[in-house]
C-alpha cells in the first residue's frame, strides 16, 4: 500500500465529518479515463472529472462528467443559462482555482463556482473524483458530497 498524504480535498471532508474512501493510484497524468477507472477497479461510469468553464458573461463554472465521455458545451451552456461557454485555458486553472490539470476537484477551489454534476451521478450509490493532486482519488456518496458544496444535476455530457 502506498503510503497517502492528506490532499486539501480531504481535509476539507474530515473537517465536515464526511465519510469518504481516498485511493492513490500513482501518476496518472498520462491515463485514460478508463485506465484511472482501471486502476480504481472502479466502472468507468461511476468515475468524474472536473472541468472549468467561462461563459459569455466571463463567469466561470465547474462541470463534473463521467470520466470517460466529454463536455457537451451546448448543454451545459443552457444548465447555466448563459449563451455559450468554453474550456477555462490550462494556464488560467492553477490561478484560478488552485488546482492543476489533472488534479483538479469540485471541492476546496479557491472560490465556489456554480457547480454542475451529469445526470447520470444522481443515481450512483457512490462517484469517484480527483482529490485534488495528481493520483489521488476519493469516492463518496452524492448524497454525502451535498453536505460540503451546493451543486445540481443537469444532463450536460455528451452522449
């Protein structure tokens, strides 16, 4: 077992008293989604990645789809309500929300954005997502996520 230090992420669920599950499965960054869902031993389907948006109003917006499918900027423009919205430059994510590309989590940004999670995490008894730094994971309930930052449903990813 890899000896796993405490990411920001989770600090920020034990200070709530969140029971949650970290997994560290090495340097991802050169994975797939579907071999971090490898490695998880986890379905692909129950595996999230965060995404930074900025819309037309220069608004930015954090959008979690399944790891293994894409964005659909159309639908999630509309679940926001703006007219359009584009991917967030990598150079701009750090600066913005203290998390690089890779590593970066709905929780524990250095500012709450509206956040938005695919439809298809609502009926997940749990969801893995990074926990914040490159390798490292936790899975939780929707449920129990709810009770650290306020996020929606919305069916946002391209199917």
């Amino acid at each position: 077992m890899i000896a796993m230090e405490k990411t920001n992420v989770m600090r920020v669920l034990d200070q709530k008293k969140v029971n949650y599950t970290p997994h560290s499965i090495g340097d991802n960054s050169t994975m797939t989604g579907t071999d971090v869902a490898t490695a998880l031993g986890a379905p692909p389907e129950q595996v999230f990645k965060t995404l930074v948006t900025v819309g037309k109003t220069g608004k930015n917006y954090v959008f979690v789809v399944p790891i293994g499918g894409e964005l659909d900027l159309k639908k999630a423009a509309k679940a926001v309500g703006e007219k359009s919205i584009e991917m967030l430059k990598s150079r701009e994510l750090l600066p913005l929300t203290g998390y690089i590309h890779g590593g970066c989590s709905p929780i524990g940004m250095k500012k709450f954005f509206t956040t938005t999670f695919d439809i298809s995490a609502e009926d997940k008894e749990t969801i893995y997502f990074s926990a914040g730094k490159i390798g490292y994971q936790v899975q939780l309930s929707p449920k129990d996520l709810s009770k650290v930052i306020r996020f929606k449903y919305a069916d946002i990813a391209a199917r």
